[in-house]
C-alpha cells in the first residue's frame, strides 16, 4: 500500500484530548493533525466518518514461542504479532526467558525467534536466578540491548522461582541501572503444597487448578513483594492483577505514596472461574492460566480499579497452547501448561468492558490500552499517541459495527478461543501499522520480517544521593507507612 496516506474526517483520540481532525501520515510517521487536510492526489484517502481514530494498541505482556512447562507456546512471532494487528495492536512487548539461568543466551534466542516479526515489539528480560552474571547481563542488557524492565517470578518453584534473597539482589540491580522491577505476585512455596494437597484429594481436573491456588496466595505474594521493592527503595510493576487480595494491597501502597504500577490482563476482566469447572476436559483447560482466573466479583473489582486509576494498562499474558498441548494434562490438572489467547481480543473485549458500559471515556480507553504502557515503558510519544512525529500506528474503530469473537476466525495459531462467541458494538476496521494498512476489509496485509525491535531506555540515572540516603534510612510500617531518618 501507498507510503502517503490520509486518514480523513474521523475523532481522532489521544488520552488527553478528542478533536475531529484529519491525519496525515508519510513513511511510517504522522506528519500532521489538523482539520480539512489538502493532499495531492497520490495520497490514498481512508474514511474515518463517524469513526475513532487512536493509536494502535501496545500489550505489555506476551509470551510468544516460550518454552514453558514441557512445551512451547503456539504462536510465535509471526503468527502472534498477525493476529495482534488483525486485533488493533500495533506493538507488544515480550517476556525473553533465560536459558539455564544465562541472560545472555536468553536474549540472543529471543533475537532470532523475532525475526519473523511483522510489527513492532520490545523485551522485558526474566530473572530466574541471582549470580555474579545475571548482574553483569542485567547491565549489558539495560545500557546496551534496549532493556528497561526485569521480571521475577514468585511462582513455579523449582524451574522459574526466585527467591525472597534473589528477588532482593535484583531489585537492587534495577535500582542502580535505571530499569523497573516486575513480579509474578504467587506463593510458589504455598502453591506447591495447594497442588499436591488438591491432587491426593483426587481432584485431578481442570478446577483443581483454581483450588490450588487461591487468591490469598496472590495477595500475599502482591504484599510482600511491594514492601520488599519499597525496602530498597525501586518502582514495582505487579503484572496479571488478577484477584482483590492483590489489588487491596496495591490500592493500599498506591494511598502511601509508595511506587507500584498494577497491570490486570483481559482474561481476568472478563472471566470468573466458573468455566474451569465444565466437565469437558478441553472446555475448561483452555482457561488454564496463572494466577488463576477467579471467582466472580474480581473480575468487577479490577475493571473499577482500572476505571478509577489504581491499576493502569491492561495486558493479555497472551500464551498459547494448542487442546493438543493442553490434553498432556487430562489426568493431572498440574500438567495443564499454563496459557490463555488475548492479543487479538484485547482491545475489542477492553472496548466492550469498559468503554460500551460507560465505566470510561474513549481517551481513557486509548491510555489504559496503549499511551499508559507507551509511558511506562518509555517510548512515549513514539509510541501511544496521534501526533506529529509519533510512528504512525493507528486504529480506526466503528462504534456501530457488531464483532463476534471466535476460534473459526481468529489468526492465532490454535484451535480454540477463550472468548468464543463473545459478541459485541465496535469493530476494529482498520489497522495502520508503521505507516502501512496491515488491517482492512476483514484482510490481513503483513509480512514476515517486517517488525523492528524498539529498543527501550532506562530511567536513570540514579539520584547520587539516594543510595546513602536509602541506606540511613529506617521504614516504618505501622500503624501507616511512616519514613524515619
Ligand atoms: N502464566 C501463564 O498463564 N502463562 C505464562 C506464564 C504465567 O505466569
Ligand atoms: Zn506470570
Ligand atoms: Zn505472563
Ligand atoms: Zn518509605
């Protein structure tokens, strides 16, 4: 498609203003927002009438092509990133895996894995283990690969888990490279022992998985890691919110005036438990993921702390696995791997959850979906905004167009959807990603190779004085967060 284009007539929206304007885009980047743009006539002209134009979605969290749990995950960067675009997402930011507890190696896998890419995308590297090279890698990484964020799992012990000590270490690295902090807030320790309880209860199906591990275990995950981070005096970036226990304490840290940032994932806006309990195998393994989709009223309580700003962004935690894959664990729900479906779905679901029940505005949906994670994450106005010289990644979604969610039509690589049948106003009809329509007509128009890495700078550097002021310093957490000197 043209190299020119304008986007004509629609309401434009960034997060912090709506205008009916005209967007004019040219190699990749929007040259100008105005009303009644006059172009040449090769410039090819799309219709916005009575549209919405905002930027191109921006997911936080995947896991695309993982080696995870026995296998892999189903979609990898190519057919991920395809049906992100079909879905109005334009850019996403993965979760890189060490190999063996090796950064290094982990990144450089990843590098070839996205090669295939046909958007734009970013890393966040995991931290599985503490060494005198995780440190050294962390460094490389941050100052030269363009990695800002580092996530620990408080969860699966025995392969992903770090502990209370390693977690300490880390947080400490992120805090002197610039770099956010980001945690999987679970109990690994209490699952476990929740997972064998379940089993030799011979609950042996899919709703032993949400049984093993309640959302207490998240909550208490959720709390300790914020006070650990607070401790060493970094921000925290608690990703897949998925319970009340969790959002309680980041609601609570947040009144302190503490730094946490709270990411809730579509699937646990809108699903509660109840599907896990549906005798068939498959039915119910599909929403496998964790933490677990929970019982219903969570689902309410994140989307009013989505709506009222104590949680932030939404992402999908978009892992996938095929009923092939999933039936490894038809006899032992612990086998399950562990994934749901949600970079395709994200931004309709979002749209009809929040913005069609009137708990938002559509600037607040286009900073909740895309400008908030842009910020965060530093690309910001690159990415997440229509304005002159940001990437021209844009959506354009119609209000009074039905979209029916489903497995028969979606572009992820798997057999199933955990939205089947979800039926909705708003449509997203057209996606432009660097520069180009790769979304129209119900047609994709992408192509292998054609995303590029976006790197993503550190926040620092460090306030000199804050180390030695950190360490004079005594916390005090009760009866409220008090600061002693
Ligand atoms: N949870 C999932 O469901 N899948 C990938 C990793 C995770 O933490
Ligand atoms: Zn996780
Ligand atoms: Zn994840
Ligand atoms: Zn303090």
């Amino acid at each position: 498609s043209s190299s020119k284009i304008l986007v004509r007539g629609g309401i434009v929206v960034n997060a912090d203003y709506q205008q009916n304007a005209d967007v004019y885009i040219e190699d990749g980047i929007i040259k100008l927002v105005a009303p009644n743009i006059k172009v040449s006539d090769d410039v090819k002209i799309i219709d916005a009438t009575g549209k919405f134009v905002m930027p191109g979605g921006i997911d936080p969290h995947t896991h695309l092509e993982m080696p995870f749990m026995g296998t892999e995950s189903a979609d990898n960067f190519f057919t991920g990133q395809a049906a992100a675009l079909a879905g109005g997402t334009t850019m996403h930011i993965d979760f890189a895996l060490p190999i063996d507890g090796d950064l290094a190696a982990g990144y450089d896998s990843y590098v070839k894995k996205a090669e295939i890419s046909c958007m734009d995308y970013g890393f966040h590297m995991a931290i599985t283990t503490w060494n005198e090279n995780v440190a050294k890698d962390m460094e490389t990484l941050v100052k030269e690969k363009g990695i800002n964020s580092f996530k620990f799992f408080l969860a699966y012990k025995g392969s992903l888990m770090v502990t209370d000590e390693e977690f300490l270490q880390g947080l400490k690295k992120c805090k002197e490279l610039g770099a956010l902090a980001q945690v999987h807030a679970e109990n690994g320790d209490a699952v476990a022992e929740g997972q064998t309880r379940i089993f030799e209860l011979g609950i042996t199906g899919p709703e032993g998985h949400p049984l093993s591990r309640p959302s207490v275990l998240e909550g208490e995950a959720t709390g300790r890691a914020i006070k650990l981070a607070h401790f060493v005096n970094t921000p925290l970036y608690v990703v897949h919110v998925m319970s009340i226990d969790a959002l309680d304490e980041i609601a609570r840290a947040r009144a302190q005036g503490i730094r946490v940032v709270g990411e809730p994932v579509t699937s646990g806006l809108a699903l509660n438990d109840s599907v896990l309990w549906d005798s068939d195998f498959q039915t119910a393994a599909k929403y496998v993921m964790s933490p677990p989709i929970r019982p219903a009223g969570h689902n309410k309580a994140l989307q009013a702390a989505l709506a009222n700003g104590i949680l932030q962004l939404v992402g999908t935690d978009h892992c996938t696995f095929t009923s092939e894959q999933k039936a490894v664990g038809k006899h032992d729900f612990r086998k399950i791997p562990n994934g749901v479906n949600g970079i395709e779905e994200r931004m309709h679901i979002i749209w009809d959850l929040m913005v069609n029940s009137g708990k938002i505005s559509v600037k607040d949906y286009v900073r909740i979906t895309s400008t908030a994670c842009a910020q965060i994450f530093n690309i910001y106005p690159q990415k997440g905004a229509i304005l002159a010289g940001s990437d021209a990644d844009i959506i354009i979604l119609n209000p009074s167009r039905s979209t029916t969610i489903s497995s028969k039509t979606h572009h992820s690589t798997i057999d199933t959807n955990i939205y089947e049948g979800w039926s909705m106003k708003g449509n997203i009809e057209v996606t432009i990603s660097q520069g180009k329509v790769v979304w129209a007509n119900g047609q994709l128009f992408v192509e292998r190779g054609a995303g590029r890495y976006i790197p993503l700078s550190p926040f620092g550097p460090l306030f000199d004085g804050l180390d030695k002021l950190d360490a004079a310093r005594i916390h005090s957490y009760n009866p409220r967060h008090r600061t002693v000197v």
